[in-house]
C-alpha cells in the first residue's frame, strides 16, 4: 500500500512539472534571433500550398518557428542547445538535423509525424516544450514538407545538451498520463469567423504558428486554459498579452496594424520586444503578404471591433512628476508629447504596452530597459537603458502612471509593485 501511495504522488508531481516544460512553448531565446537556419532573406515567401516540397517544407519551417527553439546562438542551424528555462529546471531544444547519431537522421517521415502529432518520439514521449499541442492539427501534408526541408539541411554532429530537471519532475513517463487528459484535436477560438481568409489564419496562428502557447494562460497542470484562449499568459519575464479581438482592439489595433506589425516588427503602436522579437525575427517576417493578412483577419475575427480610441490626454497635477520625469529621462528619444522618433524610439503615445491594463511589460521595459534592435527592410530601434538602478522605485512608479495615464490606463502602480519586480 505505502508503494502505491508513493508512486500516485510522483505521478502527480511528474505531471505538475509539465506546467515548467511548457514555459518556453513560442518564442524561443531572443538570443538565438541572432542567425537565421532556415533563409538568409525574404525571398523565401513562397505560397506553402504550392511548388517544390523542400521549398514548401522550408516556409513551413519558418511559419513554425522552429529555429527559436532549435538554434543556439552561434551554433550550428538546427543543431539544438537553446536553454528554456523554467521553475522546475531547465530543458534544451534538441538537434533535428540529418545526424544520424544526435540529430533526426534515423527517424523516418511517420515518426517525425507522430512527434509534432501525438508527441512520442521513436525513443519516447517529448516534454510538451515542443509545443505538439498546437502542432497536432498540423496537415500529413505539411509536416512531411518540414520533414522534407530538415533533412536537406546539413547535418550537426552536435550532441544534445541533457535537460536539467529536479526529480520528480525528470521522469517523463508523467507526459503519456498528461497527454491523456489534456492533448486535443483542435483548439478553441478566439474570434469568430468562416471567411477562407478566417480559415486559413486559423490554421497559421492556431496550428502552425502555435500562438496558445504562449498567448493563452494554463491551469495547475500546465494544459492550455480552454475557457480563455489567446487572452494573454504569464510566462517570463514579458507576460504574453492579450490578442482576443477585444483585447487588441482596446489598445487601438486593426487590421492593417496587425499585418505591419507581423511582417516587420513594427506599427504604429510599438515595436517587438521580448519573446516577439525572435517570433518576428526568425519567423513572420518571411510568410507571404496573403498569409499575414489571413492571421490577422483570424485574430480580429471577420467582423473586427472598432479599434478604441485614444482618451484625451491626463490633465492631473498628481501626474506632474512622472510628468518631469518623462521630459527628463524619456523625451529626447521618445519625443516631448510621445510621439516618438523613427529609426529611433516607438510612439509612448497610443504605445501597446501603456495601454494594457496590466502595468507588467511596461515596468518590466522601464526596469530593464530593451537592446537595440533590428528589423526587416533596415528598420532599427535604437537601445533603451533600463532604470532600474538610476530611479527610484517611487520614482518609476510615477514614470508609469504618467505614460498609463496619458494613454487611458489608471494610474495605480505603487513603488511596491515596481520592487516587486526588480531582478
């Protein structure tokens, strides 16, 4: 009896450390965005649907996202390393070259269908950082094409870095008991639609570009909390936010935003930082203009909301040192009234990240501060300092008031709220 008592609870333990090997589903290291395996430019939008295998598997490569998780930085293409942290230890993407000692090379076209389908590999099941879960409404058709693609690259002799998790949470024999609760068909929707341009870019967002992983939050067990798909998860040190059609509405996106945003990196409400910029980076940038705009048709829906406009700026005098402190520490790079600089800074007025509700990203932003950044058809942003060490924790907190106020938000954080954050 004491046996099975034990064995129950490491079965509940094994399954509890999925919610940690999920963490890093979408996004990948942004270090990793340094290099690109998959094509050296754009000129690899060719329509998926059509056209030779490789070059479709190739696209395909891309509008999955595999090298986020598949490319250490300055590491050979597809060779495996990156490091996805968690709470619960750390887990290494793994080689899926041709090798046939450390990489895929053994495995044939129906087990590499069964890895992204069900999550078994010929040696056993996968930490569902391997985001299957979205992968599993993958078309044959398309993961033979990845398929495909990946054994045309060069082989890595590369052996897979160990994953680095504490017990119980290294027994992988927990997945299969996981997969039978929680791995589905399908995955519920966001929006409303039944345009073919609705279809399709529920296959690219929900399948393919797998935007649950990180866009919608997960219960005690790690499984993806069906009752509020793509409303926003908490899963770095950026929280992924909310992009229901609600939700981007409220922050003023529409469509045509949405496409500029997904093809470069940048729209008029900000710029990709944090998990996004390796997404955009190693990914959208590269899907056709049809495609683009099927994925934002999908996350608005075919009748999008009205984007929410912008509020009448604060006139507050409780504002008026974050007010100063802005003219002071922000203004020469993000412009005196917000209006932001090109090739320099984002717009802090109408800016995404001010006007969520959660304050999280952009105290995150004004902590730490955001590298200088690159982005397609030579587009830059310059670096951010982070403050952390140069402002007080009353001081942020009055920084962000102001710019939450100016952009329609309460102007409620507390310098606890800021120390509560600091790294």
């Amino acid at each position: 009896m004491k046996h099975a008592q034990t064995t129950a609870a490491v079965l509940r333990y094994a399954l509890t450390a999925l919610g940690a090997a999920l963490l890093c589903a979408c996004g990948g290291n942004a270090a990793s965005a340094a290099s690109d395996p998959a094509a050296t430019t754009p000129t690899a939008q060719t329509t998926p649907s059509g056209g030779d295998q490789l070059v479709r598997g190739r696209y395909l490569a891309h509008a999955a996202d595999c090298a986020a998780c598949h490319t250490a930085e300055n590491g050979a293409p597809f060779a495996g390393g990156v490091a996805l942290a968690s709470p619960f230890g750390t887990l290494y993407g793994t080689n899926i070259t041709p090798d046939k000692e450390h990489g895929i090379g053994k495995w044939t076209a129906d087990d590499f269908y069964k890895a992204l389908h069900d999550g078994i590999g010929p040696d056993g099941p996968l930490y569902p950082a391997m985001p299957y879960t979205s992968y599993r409404q993958l078309t044959r058709a398309d993961t033979d094409a990845i398929y495909a693609y990946l054994m045309s690259v060069k082989p890595a002799a590369v052996a897979n870095h160990p994953n680095d998790l504490r017990f119980p949470y290294n027994m992988r024999f927990g997945v299969r008991f996981w997969n039978m609760i929680f791995l589905k068909d399908s995955l519920p929707d966001a929006s409303q639609g039944k345009s073919e341009e609705w279809l399709r870019g529920r296959y690219l967002v929900n399948a393919l570009g797998h935007c649950a992983e990180c866009h919608t939050a997960r219960g005690s067990l790690g499984q993806l909390d069906g009752s509020s798909p793509l409303a926003g998860g908490a899963l770095g040190r950026i929280n992924a936010p909310d992009i229901t059609p609600a939700g981007l509405a409220a922050r003023g996106w529409t469509a045509d935003d949405l496409q500029a945003f997904l093809a470069t990196g940048i729209a008029r409400q900000g710029s990709a930082f944090g998990e996004m910029y390796p997404v955009i980076h190693l990914s959208t940038q590269y899907m056709t203009p049809d495609d683009v705009h099927d994925m934002a048709v999908y996350l608005l829906g075919d009748q999008a909301p009205s984007p929410q406009p912008l509020p009448a700026p604060a006139d507050n005098a409780q504002l008026e040192t974050g007010h100063k402190l802005y003219i002071a520490t922000c203004a020469g790079c993000h412009g005196m009234t917000g209006e932001g600089k090109p090739h320099v800074a984002v717009a802090m007025l109408g800016n995404s990240t001010a006007r969520q509700k959660d304050p999280h990203n952009l105290l995150v932003a004004i902590l730490d501060g955001i590298e200088a950044q690159d982005f397609p058809g030579n587009e830059s942003m310059q670096h951010m300092p982070g403050f952390a060490k140069i402002l007080s924790d009353d001081e942020i907190a009055q920084l962000a008031n102001y710019l939450r106020a100016q952009n329609g938000q309460p102007a409620d954080v507390t310098a606890t709220a800021v120390h509560a954050l600091k790294q």
